[in-house]
C-alpha cells in the first residue's frame, strides 16, 4: 500500500520506495528512510498535498510523491531512532 492510500491520523512504516537514486536522495534528506514511522495528519483538498508528521516536523508531500512511497500502517508510534 501506499502513502496517499492511508487515511488521515493513522502511523505507518515506510518500507521502501518507488523511484530512481535522485527520488530516494530527495526523501532521506527530508527524514524519510525506510523503517522510519511517520504520522498522516491531512490530505488537502482537491489534489493538493498530503501533509505528514515525520520526527515531530511536517512535511507536505505531493500526491505523486506519496503514491511512490511504499508503507505498512501500524496501531501505535515506533521508536525510529
């Protein structure tokens, strides 16, 4: 499943990713390494982005962007230290 897939407030771990070295460099500089755990707060309205907790920051991705990370959802916060 996807990120754009999971519904708002809901934990997940990011498992891996779905793009070149260029599209993983960009998510590890933003903090999104696989096994990490991130929160999704919102998805805006009429396309726009998808805003997610991820290290106690947000971030807003773009729907494409989160179509092309690969998650599992989880019950509860993880410890992704």
């Amino acid at each position: 499943m996807d990120l754009l897939d999971i519904e708002s407030g809901k934990w997940v771990r990011i498992l891996a990713y779905q793009g070149g070295r260029r599209f993983e460099h960009r998510l590890r500089q933003l903090g999104l390494l696989p096994g990490q755990c991130a929160r999704v707060l919102r998805h805006a309205p009429f396309g726009g982005p998808l805003l997610i907790e991820v290290h106690q920051r947000q971030l807003a991705l773009g729907r494409g962007v989160a179509a092309r990370i690969e998650v599992e959802e989880i019950d509860a916060p993880c410890d992704s230290r």
